[in-house]
C-alpha cells in the first residue's frame, strides 16, 4: 500500500515529528491520518481496501503492509471508519498470562521533578528486577543506611498482568499478533498459531470466569475490566484465531490519480 508521507517543516524542540501518514477514503476523497511512522493506530488490517493515496506523481516508495503495525480488530470497534478511532493506542490486559522467556525488556526512567534528577531502573516486570527486588510488592525497610533499594510499592494490576494486545503485524500470509510489556513497551509476536494458542486459550478462561454469577466472579479480575462481558473476550480470541487461520480478505489498495 502506497501512503503519502507528511513531514513537519519545523521540528520541535525535541527533534522533528514523527512522520504521519496519511491517506483518503476512497468513498468520500476525505484526508484521513492513519497513525505515525509505522504505527498505524487509525486502520485496521481489513480497512486498507477503503482508503488510496492520490499523488500518482510522488516519489514515496511503495510500503509494504509487512512495514506496519495494525490497530487490532477489536469488535466493539466493528464499523468505525479509518481516522475516527476514538483512542490513539488502545491495550488488552491479559490475566495470568506470562511474558515469554527471552523476550528483551527495555529499561525505563524515573523522574523527580522537584528535586530534578532521574533514573533508569530495569523494567520492573522483567526477569533482572525479580532478581533485584524478586516478587513481593511490599514496601521493604532499609537494611542500613546509605543501601540503596529498588521496591515495588501497591503494584497496578497492568504490572501484575503485564501482556497487553498492541497490534496484528502482516507476515505475508497471515495477521499475527503482536503483544506489549505493560511495563516498559517492549514489544513481541506469536509467529504461528501453535505458538498464540497460550494467549487464546488465557482469553478463553478468563471468559469463563467472567461468565460466573457476579458472587462468583474473582474480585480482582472483575473490577479490572469493569463490567466486561465474558462475550468480549470470546470475542477477542476468535478475532486472533481468524488472523491466524484464514488469508486476510483485504487487499491493500493501489494508488489512483486524483
């Protein structure tokens, strides 16, 4: 799929602006913004035959739809056209799953901004802070004065589910899915359906537990998706196991002249 490329002329005081892509709406000529650089957070893989670019004459190269990350085909989301997505980025928290073994967490910073210092500190779901602080997440007294501690304080529940749906990638074949470290962004895919069946089958049982008599329900995991059907979730592991399954119908669509 052909995209027009939008640079700022004036960068910002961090640098210049992420590059945005835009298309039109074929049906309407109307301008859409599909996300920035590769990350096209306004479209979903099973848009792209809704939207073409209109500079026959332009010299952008012709980018692959392997080059992106697709919004993911959530179904409360079925009948929003490319660009009205009311959220940027939208994460799905994934009860009880694990990080996979050897996935590379990034580090992240902490900030003081009253007292203007900062620091990095490995990601505090990954395996080399386990090792430093290990599981607990109970303030722990300093042992001597001057030691330093690293302590994990009233963890969220996004640190204690730390995988996070981000986007479907287009390997060719078919949509895998590509997951996120809440934690730190590290990001990841389950190249076959071997390999995301752990991932549909956690959804599948947290529907079941959703499914339950509210008395029955676990406590945490219901507040935590507020109300959730059982359905969504279903819902949401069928969509995975499509991408996984079937050749994806849509077609990137072709640059026309205007």
């Amino acid at each position: 799929m052909q995209l027009r490329e939008i640079r700022p002329e004036t960068p910002t005081e961090k640098g210049p602006r992420p590059v945005i892509q835009q298309a039109f709406i074929k049906a309407t000529g109307e301008p859409v913004q599909l996300g920035t650089a590769s990350q096209l957070t306004q479209i979903r893989y099973d848009q792209t035959h809704l939207i073409e670019t209109r500079q026959p004459n332009d010299t952008t190269a012709l980018i692959q739809p392997e080059s992106f990350h697709w919004r993911f085909p959530y179904p409360d989301e079925d009948g929003i056209a490319p660009g009205q997505f009311l959220t940027a980025e939208r994460r799905w928290h994934i009860p009880g799953l694990p990080i996979p073994p050897g996935v590379m967490h990034n580090s992240v910073q902490v900030t003081n901004e009253e007292r203007n210092w900062s620091v990095t500190v490995p990601c505090p779901v990954s395996p080399e802070a386990t090792r430093l602080i290990g599981r607990d997440t109970e303030l722990r007294p300093v042992e001597s004065p001057g030691t330093p501690q690293i302590v994990r304080y009233q963890t969220p529940p996004a640190l204690l589910w730390p995988v996070t749906i981000a986007a479907q990638r287009f390997n060719g074949y078919r949509l895998v899915l590509e997951t996120e470290c809440a934690g730190c962004g590290a990001l990841w895919t389950y190249p076959d359906i071997d390999e995301v069946m752990p991932v549909i089958e956690t959804l599948r049982h947290v529907a079941a537990l959703l499914a339950r008599p509210e008395p029955l329900r676990p406590q945490g995991l219901a507040s935590f998706f507020l109300g959730a059907m059982s359905g969504e979730c279903d819902a949401v592991a069928d969509r995975i196991t499509a991408g996984y399954l079937h050749k994806p119908s849509a077609v990137p669509a072709r640059s026309v002249a205007s």
